[in-house]
C-alpha cells in the first residue's frame, strides 16, 4: 500500500518535520503494541517506521514518547506502507482522528521546536544557507528524519531506485561516495559531512545518480523526498528554484573535482 495519489499541496497542508522518537503503534489485529520510531510529525499526521509490515489499516492509535519524557496517545488510521529497497524498515503513515485540544497543542509544540532547531542548523551551518531565514524555516517543515548506519548505503549508482530519489542533507555524521568504473574498479570520489548535501540530482533533473553514497559512521540526515519537492515547486517555487541551483551548483563542484583528480593523475 503506497501513499495515495492525491495533490502535493493537499498532503503538504499542515506543518511536520522531522524527528526520530520512540512510538508504540496499537491495532485491532493482536493485542499488545508493536514498537517503532519516527520519521516526521506533524500536527495531522506521522511517518512511522517498524522492523516488519503489519495491517495498517487496522492502526486504531499510537503513543508517541515525547522528548521531554511523557508519553502522548493519539487517536489515528493508517493510510499506506511501504518497504524502501536500501531500507531494513516498514514505513507507514498515520493521518491523526480528531486530536483533542491539548494533544493538538502538544503536537504543535513539538514540530515548532524541532523545526525551529532545523531550520537554525540548515541558516547557520548547512551549504544551503543562501536560501534565508524563511526559507530554512520552510525546509524544515517539510523534512524527514533518515537514520543511516555505518556500512549502510543510502543510494547505489545507477538507475534510482523506489525511496532512492531524495534530497538529503546530513545533520550529523558522514557520508562517502564512490564511483563504479567499468563495473568492477570501486574509486572513492570524497567524504561529506555535517551541513552537506547528497543526492537529489534523478529527482530534480532526472537520470541516473552518478555515484554510491554509503554511510562512512553512524549517521542522520534530513530527507525531503518527491512529494515534499512537488509541493515546495507548487507552493513556494522560488524555495524550489533555489534549491535545484544548490544540487546542481554542488555537484558541479565534486565534478570540478574529480576532474582535476584525473588530470593530475595524467
């Protein structure tokens, strides 16, 4: 079961952003909760990830472990699941049912703060700086939270695969890349860390990724995947503009590089 088809603005309407806390998911089909993590939260909705699939609609409510140690219980349905390739985790979404008032304040308060954090690190210290406060503010609201372990890869060179299409940026932690050259020879292209982007290239240009992109350490990075890019170019499409320039102007710059490497090994 894959996210509905239905308009970018409409699915993108209230606020989320990434975090990655514990949640317990509860069903009509067994008794006992099923344990997982978040990707995003937002005020009407969460991504939520668990280590097997399970009847998402079945989902009657979750309860979130706040970060400031209480526990919050909400009422709610799920709306598709999906298995990412280079993922060993079951995404599902969750759409909240009729949040009472004070769950409503809670979740509020939550991606507010976590956004506000994002959107400093994306304005201060990320490669993406240029696009302002508004901007970062903007971004924020519309990321997700990818965990990535040592040794894990984030996508493989060649043709992208389903979840592999994204735009990351790393906030902690390290990424190395790598070429394939004749589809044997493995050459290591450079590390990126903290504030760097990767990927993005097949989802705002489409084609292929030109390159391997696995985690050097345990790492965690900030995704903004097609749906959230489609509604960025309906809703703010200057944000969008600005951050196709960004992608391309970064791999421009590692193409510079790799360049003068073979020139200087000629």
């Amino acid at each position: 079961m894959k996210p509905a088809n239905r308009s970018p603005l409409e699915l993108r309407e209230a606020p989320r952003t990434g975090v990655d806390l514990p949640i317990e998911i509860f069903t009509s089909g067994f008794a006992g909760s099923l344990p997982g993590r978040t990707r995003d939260v937002g005020v009407s909705g969460l991504c939520a990830t668990t280590a097997s699939p399970f009847a998402a609609k079945s989902l009657t409510h979750v309860v979130l472990s706040m970060p400031d140690g209480s526990r919050l219980r909400v009422e709610g349905r799920g709306v598709w699941q999906q298995s990412l390739d280079n993922d060993d985790v079951v995404m599902t979404g969750v759409a909240f049912a009729d949040p009472t008032e004070e769950v409503t304040h809670a979740l509020w308060d939550l991606v507010l703060d976590i956004a506000k954090d994002f959107a400093r690190f994306i304005h201060n210290t990320s490669e993406i700086s240029g696009i302002g406060v508004e901007g970062a503010m903007a971004l924020a609201q519309i990321t997700r939270v990818r965990p990535l372990p040592a040794g894990g890869t984030l996508f493989r060179q060649g043709p992208a695969a389903e979840g592999e299409r994204s735009l990351f940026l790393i906030d902690s932690g390290a990424v190395d890349l790598e070429v394939r050259v004749r589809d044997a020879l493995r050459r290591p292209l450079g590390r990126l860390e903290r504030g760097r982007l990767v990927g993005g290239l097949p989802m705002i240009a489409g084609g292929e990724h030109p390159e391997t992109a696995t985690a050097a350490v345990d790492s965690r990075l900030l995704e903004i995947d097609p749906m959230a890019f489609a509604y960025l170019q309906r809703a703010k499409p200057w944000l969008a503009h600005l951050l196709c320039q960004a992608v391309t102007s970064s791999y421009a710059a590692r193409l510079q590089s790799m360049l003068a490497q073979v020139r200087d090994a000629l």
